[in-house]
C-alpha cells in the first residue's frame, strides 16, 4: 500500500501473455469507506463504495480483498506504467590480480555481487544484487538479516540510522526490527549512488544529476552537471559533492548553487569524503584527493581503473580497489605502500575502521582485511592467515511490512516510548508527537508507507535533528489502538 493525501491505495494488475487475461484491481480505504474499482487496464473500469462501522474493519475489508486478487495472480503495479522503472548496475569484468595476497581475516559470502557496506563500532553491514542484507560482528558472526524487494544499489549512515538504497527506487531506514520505506525516488530516475545528512537524501544518476530531497520525502532541488553517469555523491552540511564523467562539483546544500568545479583524471566511478575532503575514483587508474574549498590537492596512481576508494580518519591513509582484484594503500602525499590481491574479486564498495580494510566484492563477498602495519609486512613477505570462511545460518530474512505490532494506549507508560500521531495538513500526512516535553510545531520525519490518517503510534525514541527544524524516530515502532 502507498499512502496519498487522504487514503490508502492499492493497486494490482494481471496481464497474461497470448490474449490473456489484462485487467486491474484497486481497493482505496478513505477512513472507514472501502472504494474497489476494476476493469480493464487502459480503461476508466467500473468502481464501488462501501461504509464500515469502523477503520479497522474497512482496513481488514480491503487487506482481504486484496488478498484474494493476489491469490488470483494479481501483482502490485503503477496505474499506466507497464515497464519496469530503468535499473543501471555496476559491471566489473574483474581480473586476477598478480600480486601477493592480502590478509584477510574473515570473509563472508552473500550469495550475490555486493556493492552495500557500512561498519561503526557495532557491526558490519553489507547489502547485495538481490536484495539481502545481512549485519556481522567484527569477529564475523553473522548477526542479523533483511529481505528487501530489490537489489542494494548501496548502505548509508546518517548518525544512528541505517539506510539502504534499492534499484526498486525505495530507500529503506534499517534502524528498527522491521525496514520501513523513508523515502521514493521518481520513477523516471535511473539510480546511480545515495548519500544522506541530517535526513536530506541526495541522489546522482545516469544522466549525470543530482537531485535532493528534504526529510519529508519532498523535493528541494535539482542540478544538471557537464558530466553524465554520475556514480558519486557525498553530503555534508554545507555542501554536495557530485562525482561525474567531467569531475566533481560541489552544490550549496541548502540553496543549490554551485559553488566550484573541478576536473578529475578521469570519470568519476565511486566517491568518500573525510573531515574537510573528498576523494574521487577515477576510470583513468587513479584516486584524486580534493579540498571541500575546491583545491586539488593529490592524485593516487593505480594500475587499473579504480571502483572504490576510502580514507583513515585523519586522512593519513588512502586506499583503492581497481578492476583487476586488487587493494592499495597510499601515504597522504600520494606514496604507493603497498598493493595486495583480495582472493575474492574486485571491490565493488570499501571502508576502512579501526586497523581493517572492509570490501565488498563483484562474488559477493564482505572480505576483513588486517591492514595493521605488522600484518602488511608479513603479506609482502607471504605469510598471511587462512581466512575464516563465514557461513550464514538459515534465517528467514526480515522483510519490509506495513503492518504493525498494536499495543493499547492504556498498556502505555512514559518509559514505554513516545507518542506520535499522525494528521492530514493541506493534503499531506504528516507526523507530531503528542507526548509532554516536545514541542508540537515540529514534524517528525516517519517512514511513508505506515502513515494513516489519525493513527497514533509509540516510538523507542524521538530525537532533534541536528539542524534542529524536525524530529526524528529511532527504534521500533509500534502502532495505538
């Protein structure tokens, strides 16, 4: 179901090859009125309303409806789109690297080329082609894992949230028991890369834009670079950073305007940003360092066309993972020190945290590398462990849902949560808390696809933005009745 300004709406369609069936289904609760309308597709159809005594029964009317025409071989569809919304995915025909081998501590196969992954402190995330992302301790213990209707275009953090980025044009916050939808990319937009701040998504493309959207899923702005097959974008809260064919332009965050440009040794394929920098990799074999001010500063030389790059912290060590397997790491002043095979692919995506070099790879693997400089040593020497292969138990993934846990509000106490709701403002569902303490002016930033009119929920916790101007829910959810 997706949410429109004052009901829920679903609709279904069946087309069959061969002069078949090609008919629809739609079913809008509006409060406590149930609206089926079908017919054949491309025609207005015929329509019906009944009235329920209450929302939960129209609810429950429509769930059953909709159950039975999906039982028939009805699946969800866009009213007048028949195509599936343009997916572009990273393609690296990858070589064998002829250098020594990297030690890798553990590596983990997803079942899928990978190009998601995010470590902190707590864990590793790594997000793949067919939509399953799976959480893993830093020893490698599988921890958690999440269904998702489409591929992970990539995994972003923004603070304490986890968002995943999706070919199906859906951004899923990974932050409670259950993903939930945080955000919907237009359809006319084939994906390249996310990146979200202060939950403002920004979103580079194939045709070499970058379109920002604010907490609400509402659109700011947009820009058209120079460039085209836009594979970086980098958010901060002064500016976005945008990695294209030509090089990379940096946008004011707020307002839109460009503020500089810079060419790259080659197209951009992937972008990191560190404190006051940013990092660009190129197809011509290299990773050019840039000042957030616009000074080039350094260019790391590869041996092949470079897909993913990241920095340390302090901006001491750069790496790199080319398109023939194979990871370097470079001083700050553009020093080669050294060059390693990965055994399990090219690096689609990487990270670096705490001593360990983290790549996810073109077999799906999410590979630890010890980058400790003792451990280097002994590689280049020959001498490296054998890896811990980590096998995923057989979970059922987590898929995304829009129905809830209730709870009765009498059930309730301060320490249980707090309480928001949800209302319809000039034709949109927005979201306040209700409990003491906040103040009401403010909306919450909420996932889209749980938003009922007049619905009441209680959330683990709800925290000020950092810009201050909205709240945002952490935790589960879970809805009042």
């Amino acid at each position: 179901m997706t949410s429109s300004s004052l009901s829920t709406r679903t609709y279904l369609e069946l087309s069959e090859e061969g002069g078949g069936a090609h008919k629809f289904y739609e079913v809008i609760v509006d409060g406590t009125d149930v609206t089926i309308r079908y017919g054949r597709i491309g025609e207005s159809g015929q329509s019906r309303t009944a009235g329920h005594a209450t929302v939960a029964k129209a609810e429950a009317t429509a769930a059953k409806k909709i159950a039975e025409k999906r039982r028939k071989g009805y699946e969800p569809a866009v009213a007048g789109v028949r195509k599936r919304r343009a997916v572009t995915r990273r393609s690296i025909v990858s070589q064998r690297s002829t250098a020594r081998q990297a030690p890798v501590l553990w590596r983990f196969r997803s079942g899928s080329p990978a190009f998601g992954i995010f470590v902190d402190d707590e864990r590793c995330w790594v997000g793949n082609e067919r939509g399953d992302v799976y959480t893993l301790s830093h020893q490698g213990e599988v921890t958690a894992r999440y269904g998702l209707p489409d591929g992970v275009k990539c995994i972003v953090a923004d603070d304490f949230w986890i968002y995943a980025g999706c070919d199906d044009g859906k951004v899923y916050d990974l932050g409670a028991k259950i993903p939930h939808v945080a955000y919907e990319i237009a359809e006319d937009v084939d994906i390249y890369w996310l990146d979200i701040h202060d939950g403002v998504l920004g979103v580079s493309d194939v045709a070499g834009r970058i379109t920002v959207i604010d907490h609400e899923d509402e659109f700011q702005w947009a820009r058209r670079s120079t460039g085209n097959s836009a594979w970086m974008v980098r958010h901060d809260e002064a500016g976005v950073y945008h990695g294209h064919s030509r090089g990379v332009t940096m946008y004011d965050a707020r307002t839109g305007d460009e503020r500089w440009s810079v060419p790259t040794s080659g197209a951009v394929l992937f972008g990191w940003q560190e404190g006051g920098e940013v990092f660009a990799a190129t197809a011509r074999n290299s990773v050019d360092r840039i000042g957030k001010n616009g000074e080039h500063r350094s260019t790391y030389r590869c041996d092949g066309a470079v897909f993913s790059c990241a920095a340390s912290p302090d901006g001491r060590y750069v790496f790199a993972g080319d398109n023939h397997s194979s990871v370097y790491c470079f001083a700050r002043d553009g020093r080669r020190l050294w060059k390693l095979a990965t055994g399990c692919g090219s690096a689609y995506s990487m990270q670096f945290h705490q001593d360990r070099l983290y790549i996810v790879t073109t077999d799906g693997s999410l590979a630890c590398i010890d980058a400790s400089e003792s451990a280097i040593m002994a590689a280049e020497r020959g001498s490296v462990p054998e890896p811990v292969c980590v096998k995923a138990p057989a979970w059922d993934a987590v898929t995304p849902a829009t129905e809830l846990e209730t709870v009765r509000a009498a059930e309730i106490s301060d320490a249980d949560g707090i309480v928001v709701e949800c209302v319809n403002e000039g034709g949109r569902l927005r979201v306040r808390v209700v409990s003491d303490g906040y103040d009401p002016s403010l909306r919450v930033q909420f996932p889209k696809d749980i938003r009922h009119p007049g619905a009441r929920y209680v959330v683990g916790e709800v925290l000020t933005s950092t810009s201050g101007g909205f709240y945002r829910v952490r935790g589960d959810i879970r809805r009042l009745r």
